[in-house]
C-alpha cells in the first residue's frame, strides 16, 4: 500500500546528463525543477529576442530586410523629388506656349515674360509710392470699419486655431529622420545643397545668426504663438526684423554646423512653447 502511495508521488526534480558513449562516464550534470525549468527557457528566449532586435535596430543588417530604405532608395527618393519641381517647371513653360500659341491662332497679342516681370515691377513701384500706399491704407481702414461694424467678439476670439491654418512646404525633399517628442523634437529633411528653403506662413524674422553646432540659423515668430525654426542652412536670405510671407525664400539648403552629418533642413515648429510633430500640419 505504501508502495503504491510512492509510486504515485509527483515527480518534481529531475537531472539531465551528458555521459560519454564509450566509457559511459558522466561528463555535465545538470539538477533542475519545473518551475526552474521553464524560467530558464523564457529567459533564454527573452535573450535572443532582445539580441536580434539589438541586431535589427542598432547595425546595418536592418538594411538587408526586404522593403526597407537603404542608402539608395534615399539617393533615388531625392533625385525623384528633384524630377517632380523640374517637371513642375516644366509644365509652366508648356502652359504659358500653349496659351502664347492660342493667342497667335487667335489673332490676339501673345504673352510676353518680360511683360509679366514688368507687371510685377510695376506693383513693387506702386508699393513704393506714398500716395498708393496712401490711397491703399485708406481702403483698408474703410474695410476693416464694415466688417467691424457688427463685431461682438474680440480679435484673439477670432483668431484660427493651428489645426485651421494652412502652411507651406518648407523645402521639396525627403525625411530622413522624422518626429519624437522627446529624442528628436523636430525633423529632418535632406535636400541637395542650395535647394531655396521657403517660409510655411506669414511672419516676421525674429533671429538670424551663426551657431557652432546648429550652423546659420533663422527663426520665424508667426500669427497664433507659432514659431517656425530653420537650422544648417548654407545661406540666411532674411535678416531679423523683416516681414516673409508664405512661400517666400528664407535660406538655402546647407550642411553647416557641427550637428549634421549631410546636406539637409533641420526643421522645428513650435505653438506656445510646445513643439509640435509637423508632418501633422504641413504636407511634405
């Protein structure tokens, strides 16, 4: 009876042995429970998973994973940026012949580029005048007087929150490092040296200057507590104090500063006090 009781006892300890085939002599002995057992196995395979997402993650093998990025599709990202603003101009050209061709079918005069740069040189003339700008200034006053007429809120109320507001592209490129709050609170853009970096909104430059590490930088203070910052750039084409509207040429492209490690814009934005991710806002 007490025999029978042993017999059926759980089976807790176990040793596994390596002994040698010809002398049968025990070579490694190893004592272990289950609980012991299966805390060794999950250990073992918490270790390769952590050694092979240290592999991926932190050395060039990640490259070798089918449909990741490597050094070339970057190159080819960049080049195909590059071909889509050439295209871009391209297309200009080709609309401003065909209506110069349709104006000729016509019979009507064509449009002449040197015409239109002399329209544009006109209005910056006009701008210049103290009786336009006079006569501008009056019909401004006139306008903001009837649309103010019947106002009830004030101006801060009426003022568009960030997620309302539309922006520029700074600069056609491509990401290479994007957004984390908290390691990289901006972004990355590589784009070939000398590409114009454009203002995202209207504004006022509020710095401009040379750091060791950020290299020539240039700071833009825009309506809403919006502040955009444009860092490693080869050239400032803004001086602090001058007004920028959309669109328009702030820098170029650089590699200056000892914070870069190639040609690309270093790119912040910020909404009182806060940086913010912009691919949220801005189409890149």
């Amino acid at each position: 009876m007490s025999n029978t009781k042993k017999d059926k006892k759980k089976i807790t300890h176990f040793r596994l042995s390596l002994l040698d085939a010809k002398t049968h002599q025990q070579l490694v002995s190893v004592r272990f429970n289950r609980t012991g057992f299966f805390v060794s196995i999950v250990t073992i395979a918490v270790v390769i998973c952590a050694a092979i997402f240290s592999l991926i993650a932190f050395t060039p093998i990640r490259t070798f994973i089918p449909g990741y990025p490597d050094a070339r599709t970057k190159r080819a990202a960049i080049q195909n940026a590059i071909k889509v603003d050439s295209l871009e101009s391209v297309i200009y050209r080709w609309e401003l012949y065909s209506e110069n061709l349709r104006r000729v079918v016509e019979g009507e005069e064509p449009v002449s580029i040197d015409s239109i740069i002399a329209v544009s040189n006109r209005k910056i003339a006009q701008a210049k005048d103290p009786e336009y700008l006079k006569k501008q200034d009056s019909l401004m006053r006139q306008e903001v007087k009837e649309e103010e007429m019947f106002d009830i809120s004030s101006r801060s109320q009426r003022q568009l929150p960030i997620e309302g507001m539309l922006f520029f592209t700074p600069v056609q490129g491509v990401i290479s490092q994007g957004y984390d709050p908290t390691f990289h609170p901006f972004l990355d853009i590589a784009a070939p040296a000398g590409t114009v970096v454009k203002a995202i909104a209207n504004g006022t430059v509020i710095y401009d200057g040379w750091s060791e590490e950020t290299g020539y930088t240039i700071q833009i203070q825009h309506d809403g507590d919006i502040v955009s910052i444009y860092k490693h750039n080869e050239k400032l084409l803004k001086k602090t104090g001058d007004k920028v509207s959309a669109g328009s040429p702030i820098a170029l492209v650089g590699n200056t500063g000892k914070l870069t490690t190639g040609e690309h814009l270093h790119f912040e934005l910020w909404h009182k006090g806060e940086s913010l991710d912009p691919t949220k806002y801005i189409s890149f």
